[in-house]
C-alpha cells in the first residue's frame, strides 16, 4: 500500500469509527496493545484531540514525519462523536493517560 492510500484510509470516517469501536490499529489493523499511539498537528496536540485513528507505536512511527507529525502515546483514548452543535464535525479521540 502507498502513503498516500494509507493517509487515505486513514483519514476515513467510517475506517476512524471501525478502529475506535474494535480497538485495532489504524495502519494495520491488528487489535491495539499499549502503548496506544496518536499522530496530530500542534493543534491537536494543543487540544487534545485527534482525527486519525489509534495506532501502534511502530505503525505511527512508519507513517513517517508528514504535516501532521507530533507522536503522542497513551495508555487509553475517549473516542468523541461530534455535538450536534460542535464546530468539528469529524470524531476525534481524546487521549485519557499520556505517556
Ligand atoms: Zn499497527
């Protein structure tokens, strides 16, 4: 698989949603151990919230330093559906236990 193609699914809602309920890994797709690993902007970084899906630290790691290049690992994530009212209309994780 390309980056590219990779980035793309990545950045799927319905893959993002398939990889928060089931806990796998949002390059591989084997189940999630911990560390969990979360890739971002400094925005994200800075709010706590992130658009890609959980990663593996290796898997994260591979996807290499692209514009949305901050790695953070966690020990546990809350996966956040957009309010109704929310400005951010994507799911975004949240997470709980950084390492
Ligand atoms: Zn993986």
């Amino acid at each position: 698989m390309t980056v590219t193609s990779m980035t793309e699914r990545l950045t799927t809602k319905k893959w993002v949603t398939r990889c928060a309920l089931s806990r796998i890994c949002g390059v591989c797709g084997e189940p999630l151990g911990r560390p969990i690993a979360f890739r971002g902007t400094t925005d994200e970084v800075g709010r706590n919230a992130f658009h890609l899906p959980p990663m593996h630290l290796a898997c994260a790691a591979s996807l290499g330093a692209r514009a949305e290049s901050e790695l953070v690992t966690t020990a546990g994530f809350e996966f956040v559906r957009p309010a109704r009212d929310d400005r951010d209309r994507r799911p975004r994780f949240e997470p709980n236990s950084l390492l």
